[in-house]
C-alpha cells in the first residue's frame, strides 16, 4: 500500500510508523514524503517478510537508513522504528521484520536482515533513494543484528540465500547500535544468570542448552566481536552505564575491537541509563546520530 502524507492522517488507515512519520513530515518536514507499507521482501518457510518504507519526495535520491527492531529476537515490531525522526532531516527510512526464535534460530536473523538490505539495494532506483549509501540502526537484539550486518558484509557462512537478489552486495556504509550485544561468549562469563536462562533471548537464538550449556561454537558464530576487519563500516555506539540487560561491556568488547583494527568507531556512555528509553533517541543524542549519518551517508548536493 502506497499513502501520500499529505493526505490527512486521520482518514487514512496506517501504522503506528506511517502515523508518526506523516505527522511529523506534515508539521515539521520541509518536504512530504511518500510512505510504503506492508513491501514483502523475501519469504522463506512459509512466512512472508516485511517491510515499511518512508522516502523524501525530493529532488535527489537521499541516503536510506534501514531499522532493525529489538524485543529478544523473539517479539517486537518493526511499526515504530525509534529513529523515525531522522526523515525529518532528509533521510530514506526502511524498518524491517525478521523471522522470531520460535520459527528459526541463529543464523535465520542475520540471513533475513542480509536479505532486506539486498532488496533495498536491488529497489533503490525505483523507490528513489541512493543504493550506494545505507546505513543500518537497531537496538538491543536488533543492535545485535545491525552490528553483524556491518562487520560481516560478504562473510559466505553469514550471508544465506534469502530473497531473490543474491547479486546484490549485503554490505553497509555506516551502523549505529543501540546497547546490542556484542559477543555471546563474554556474555557467558560476566552474565551467566541471563545468557543461560529463559531471561534472554538469546538462548533460543543460539539454540538452547545442550548438555548443560550453550555450544561455544555457535556463540562465536553469532558474535559480531568475531568480525572485525580493516575493511568494517564506521560505527557509533550508545550503551547505559546502569543497563543490566546487556551488560555495558558487551559494547565496550566492540569499541575497543574497532580502535584495535584502526576503524572509525565511538561508544556514547549514557550515565545512569538503563536498558533503552527515550533519553537515546532524543535531543543530544539523536543530534549526535544525525551528524554521524550526516556525515558518512552525506546527503547529495546536485
């Protein structure tokens, strides 16, 4: 489905996502913007994977900026993406979905993710963003997920054959993630009481214990802390100092492997914060995520 964000909203049937981005681009935006609802990606299993899509109706094709939600890899929706406002300031903005733990474990999250970026690539000229500069967000298990798109780009045992554009790179210009883990193992040692029990996701996404634990292997296998090279995309990290969820160090293993690799990267520390809120999307914050994208998916000038 197709709506124009002209249109007023209240006679239009949209999301939550659609809603809040017509609002905002009615009263705020200097330009409208088209907004697609409900684009089926890929479908794998049975299962149709979706995606909402919000473009500028400007001059020049803008960069596109793609939301990966979190909820544990077992719930949450991709309705409303927390950096919606970035529309506001020129951007494409897609927020996809993903199959859950209760369909398909690690690695079906990352082939699924690796697949819409391949379908947005693919659909850029027609949809009318840049498919040369796409930037990935996500918070907490989609932090995960946007964090391993961006260091895994082109790794064959990550990439799948999900979707229809395997010609398509699955590579990424920039990441911004939201206190994602970073590293399955050290989680398992310095918080054994969440990554072992049903308080985490992640222990369906990798599988379950077996025999008492969860394979090593498999934790190594979904770690983005695994990937690092001199070739990964910029990246700009925000995690609270009090987020007992994910604890701090998970983005503070990825930091310090970027400065290790030489690689532009930053961890934005949150004092008191805990695991999310509004405090990371707004004000400062979201300003210091807009010059970051401003700056490595510039907007184009002519």
């Amino acid at each position: 489905m197709i709506g124009r964000c002209g249109m007023r909203v209240a006679l239009i049937a949209v999301s939550v996502f659609g809603m809040m981005l017509c609002q905002r681009a009615q009263s705020e935006s200097p330009t409208d913007v088209t907004m697609h609802r409900d684009i089926v990606y890929a479908a794998v299993d049975g299962q149709q994977l979706k995606l909402d899509l919000c473009v500028p109706n400007v001059q020049h094709a803008p960069p596109l900026v793609v939301w990966i939600h979190g909820g544990g890899w077992r719930a949450g929706s991709r309705s409303s993406p927390r950096i919606a406002e970035i529309v506001e300031s020129g951007f494409a903005l897609a927020s996809i979905s993903y199959r859950f733990t209760d369909k398909a474990i690690f690695p079906a999250q990352i082939y699924d993710c690796k697949a819409a970026i391949r379908w947005l690539r693919a659909h850029a000229t027609q949809f009318g963003y840049r498919s040369d500069s796409i930037a990935v967000a996500g918070s907490s298990a989609g932090g995960h997920l946007a964090l391993l798109l961006g260091v895994s780009g082109d790794v064959p045992d990550l990439e799948g054959d999900v979707g229809e554009h395997m010609d398509q790179t699955s590579r990424v210009q920039a990441v911004i993630d939201y206190f994602g883990p970073s590293d399955f193992v050290l989680r398992g040692k310095t918080q054994p009481e969440r990554a072992y029990t049903e308080k985490s996701g992640s222990l369906a996404l990798l599988g379950g214990l077996r025999d008492g634990k969860v394979s090593e292997e498999v934790e190594r296998w979904a770690s983005p802390s695994q990937y690092v090279s001199a070739d990964d995309p910029p990246l700009l990290i925000f995690h609270g100092n009090a987020d007992s969820t994910v604890l701090l160090d998970q983005s503070e293993r990825i930091a310090s492997l970027y400065k290790d690799a030489g690689l532009d990267g930053r961890l934005v520390v949150l004092k008191n914060a805990g695991h999310g809120g509004t405090a990371f999307f707004r004000g400062r914050h979201f300003e210091t995520a807009k010059q970051f994208l401003l700056r490595h998916c510039p907007m184009p000038t002519e």
